[in-house]
C-alpha cells in the first residue's frame, strides 16, 4: 500500500515540475549554459597542458572534491502536511516507503558523482598518474558512500534531537574524508571496499537505533517544505512560481539610498522599484548571488577573453532576471490610480536597472583587475558600460513588450 502512494505522489510531482521544465530549459538558459560550460572546459584543457609533473595538490583536491559532492541530493520524501493524522497509523509501514523515497533521492546526486569524477579525472591522470579506467573505482565508491548517507537522513527523521544529528553528521563525512583519502593515496580499489565496508557498518549500527525510534512527523513536514522551497527559489529565476511567496525584511540600514531619490512625480515607480528590490529577498538576494559568482569565476580565472565572457553573461543574467520587477506593482490598487504615463514605469525600471548593472561591472572588473593588465581592466570597464547601455536602451523595451503581450 505504501509502496503505491509513494508511485503517486511521484508521478503527481513529476508532473508538476515538467509544467516548469519549459521555462528553466528556454532558449537564452541553453545558450548561455552552453557558452559556460564551453569557455570553462577552454579554460581547463589550457590549464592541464602546463601540468608536466607529479604534483600532491591533484589529490588533496580530490580529497576535497569528493567529499564535497557527497553533500549533494536531499532525501525527498513528499510528505504532505494531512500525513500527519492519516499516515500515523501506519507508522510501522512507512518503512517501505521511506526506502523507496531513498532510491530515488539517489538519481540525482548519482548524476551529479559522474559528472563530477569524469570532469575531475583529467586533472587526477595529470597531476597525480592515476588512469581514466580508475574513474570505475571512484564513482561506485561515491554512489555507495551517498547511499549511506541518505540512509542517514532516513535515521534524522526519527531523531528528537538536532545535536544528535549534527554529530552523525560529523561522524559520517569524517569517514567520507577518509576513505576518499584512502582512495587517492593508497589505491581506488582499497577506496571502494572501504565503501562497502562503511555501508555494511551502518546497516548494522545505525540500523538497530532506528528501529528504536519513531518518526518526528513536525520534523519531516518542516524538512520537506524546506527542500521544496529551495527548489521553487530556483525555479523562481526564470517564471514566477505561485507556490513560492518572498519574504520582505525591512532593512533600515538601506533607507540612505532611498532617501536619494527625489520625491517628485516622475520618480514614483523608481522609489518603488528601488524600494521592493532593496527589501524583497528575491530580488536583493538574486542580485547577491550573481554577482558574487561572476566576481568569483573573474577573480580566479587567467584570461581576458574569459573575463570579457564571464562579464557580459552575467550582466545579461542579472537584467534578464531582475525584469519582473516592471510587473511587481500591478496588482496594488493605488499603483494603478496613480496619475503616471506608462512610459514612466518603463524609465524608471531602466534607471534601476542601469544603476545595478554598472555596480555590478564596477566589481566584476575590480575582481579581474587581480590578474589582467591596465588596459585590459579599462577595455573590460567600457564594455561593461557599453553592453549595459545596450540591454537597458534596447533590449529590456523588446523584452517587456513580448512579456505584456504573454500576460493578455
């Protein structure tokens, strides 16, 4: 029986996030993650042509790498708020279906291992003189660690005590570190059986102090929403996700640069522009993430022609997201009584725009500025002035014209 609810609960899910599927996987997200992923493997081949020798940095990095990925994938249960009441009498029976929740929960971070190692696998081949056939080692030893460590978070939904959990934790991605480690220095082959060494050592220990348990039903439902949430924030930047409500933080500290603008007729839309951007979590909080990743990838990157990339992806990233700002105010009441040409809204949003966007290419080309020459960093600068003016003049009336027109 439970075995069935959780087949459909998961096809309900599927068919929910295909219905997003659509916007994340559009025409600009494709190219752009194209042109990315394209400049950083460049990027890398240069690198791995100026390995010539044995270097211990190959592994520790691989240490690091594949503890890290551990971390990836969250149990999802799809525990529903009336499962509290309806499901508690089958306590004993859910069993099953956390099991069945586990293995699924494993596809995506199984993926995100693959990938992982055969990217990593170049640099391990140069560096450190392992072969690329090692990779079958490395991957089934990671799908196995990650199997545990799911296994785990099955165990943290029994746990009353988050201390408790903190210390599993620990416990666990210190042996992740340790048999990563094993793998690396000693051999793939004593990796993989420490692998299963760790997996059989679990089953037995962990195993008995679950049965010992029951299920923290507040816990799961906060943990689930938690993970969904998560997921719609990302879905969040490329549609608008009904299920998803931002959160507003008043944030006095930011009111000097309200206090800025002139309080005149034509600037009533920038103050509320600049206003929900300066208090709206997915506004600010987008706008952060962008351009402390662009700073990041600038700031550790060697060439100019990547850092001109990297620039100009990550301006249009920034406009592109930050557009449903224009749509923000439409449903307020008194917005729509407001005196105010359209065209002014449209200035307004490109005032906005214009000076978030050349905040941000002022710190990417700081960032770049560590490792380009003078003239570099000063061709970067007005490119990044030249592609700002460009999107905010031209581009963002087309954009809000054809997003009006989907809306009617």
């Amino acid at each position: 029986m439970m075995i069935e609810v959780w087949k459909r609960r998961v096809k309900q899910h599927q068919k929910k996030m295909m219905k997003y599927l659509k916007y994340i996987f559009n025409d600009h997200f494709v190219i752009v993650c194209l042109f990315l992923v394209g400049a950083m493997g460049y990027a890398y081949s240069n690198y791995l042509k100026t390995i010539t020798s044995y270097d211990v940095k190959g592994q520790l990095i691989g240490i690091i790498i594949f503890t890290g990925v551990l971390s990836i994938g969250k149990l999802a249960t799809l525990i529903q708020a009336a499962d509290a009441v309806f499901m508690l009498p089958k306590e004993e029976a859910m069993e099953e279906y956390f099991e069945q929740a586990k293995w699924r929960s494993l596809w995506l971070p199984s993926f995100a291992i693959i990938v992982t190692v055969g990217a990593l696998m170049p640099l391990l081949v140069a560096m450190s003189g392992f072969a690329f056939s090692d990779m079958f080692y490395f991957v089934p030893m990671l799908i196995i660690l990650k199997e545990t460590d799911l296994g785990s978070q099955v165990l943290n939904l029994k746990l009353k005590e988050s201390k408790e959990w903190i210390k599993i934790r620990f416990l666990l991605f210190g042996i992740y570190f340790i048999v990563s480690t094993l793998a690396l220095f000693i051999s793939p082959i004593i990796g993989l059986v420490g692998a299963v060494a760790v997996a059989v050592s679990y089953r037995v220990v962990l195993s008995r102090k679950s049965n010992a348990q029951t299920y923290q039903w507040e816990k799961m439902l906060k943990d689930e929403s938690n993970r969904m949430k998560r997921i719609y924030q990302f879905i969040n930047l490329f549609t608008d996700i009904p299920a998803l409500k931002g959160s507003v933080k008043r944030r006095a500290y930011l009111d000097v640069f309200l206090k800025k603008i002139q309080k005149n007729k034509s600037n009533v839309y920038y103050y509320l522009y600049a206003r929900a951007f300066l208090r709206g979590t997915e506004y600010s909080g987008l706008y952060i993430r962008l351009v402390g990743i662009a700073m990041l990838l600038n700031g550790l990157g060697s060439s100019f022609i990547l850092s001109v990339f990297f620039t100009v992806i990550f301006l249009y990233l920034t406009g592109f997201q930050l557009l449903p700002l224009y749509f923000h105010f439409d449903n307020l009441s008194s917005a729509v009584l407001y005196p105010i040409k359209q065209n002014d809204k449209l200035q307004s949003l490109k005032k906005l725009l214009s000076l978030l966007m050349m905040f941000e290419g002022l710190l990417i080309t700081a960032a770049s500025a560590i490792h380009l020459s003078f003239i570099e960093v000063l061709v970067l600068l007005i490119g990044s002035v030249v592609f700002n003016l460009g999107f905010c003049q031209f581009y963002l009336p087309i954009r809000i014209n054809k997003m009006m027109k989907l809306q009617q």
